[in-house]
C-alpha cells in the first residue's frame, strides 16, 4: 500500500506540469488570440495574427511548463503570463458586446 502512496506522490507534479501544459498552455493560446484583436489592425489580419501566433504561445507554454523548478512555478508563470491578456480580451468582449446591443 507504502509504495502505491509513494507511485502516486511521485507523479504528482508530473501530472500537475501535463495539465498545465495542455490546459493552461490552450488557454494562454486562445487568450492572445482574442487579445490580439485589441491592436491596432484590420480586424482580418488580427484574426490571422492571433492564430498565427497562438501556435507559437502554445508551444513556449508547453516547454516554460517542463522548464521551471517546479510545478508551482509552473503554474505561477502562467498565470502572470494570462492576466495582461485577460485584461485585453476583457476590453475586447465587452467593446463588442456594447456593439451588437
């Protein structure tokens, strides 16, 4: 029962880092994506700019995820990462959202 207890502690923090990897990883990805319809640009080519990019701002997730120290770190990185684009995509849904009424 010991080492069961010890397996499962053990892959913890891996299976915290793959979450973060996939989950956080997608949402930062699809947070710059809608962020990026704040600048300054055509809305067509901000839409492209934003998918374009967002193939990037996965993959730098995903290896900022299994570079850290530790998951924590992980995490905490991606959450700093997510809060100035969660700021911009904010502006964005709610300017659009004031449009269409």
């Amino acid at each position: 029962m010991m080492s069961v207890l010890r397996g499962v502690w053990r892959a913890g923090p891996v299976l915290s880092r793959t979450i973060a990897a996939i989950g956080g990883g997608y949402a930062l990805a699809a947070l710059f994506s809608v962020a990026v319809l704040a600048l300054p640009m055509t809305r067509p080519q901000a839409v492209i700019t934003g998918m374009l990019a967002s193939f990037a701002i996965y993959t730098c997730a995903v290896i900022w995820v299994f570079a850290v120290r530790s998951a924590w770190r992980a995490w905490a990185g991606l959450l700093v990462a997510a809060l100035p684009l969660l700021l911009a995509a904010w502006s964005v849904w709610s300017s659009s959202a004031g449009a269409s009424q």
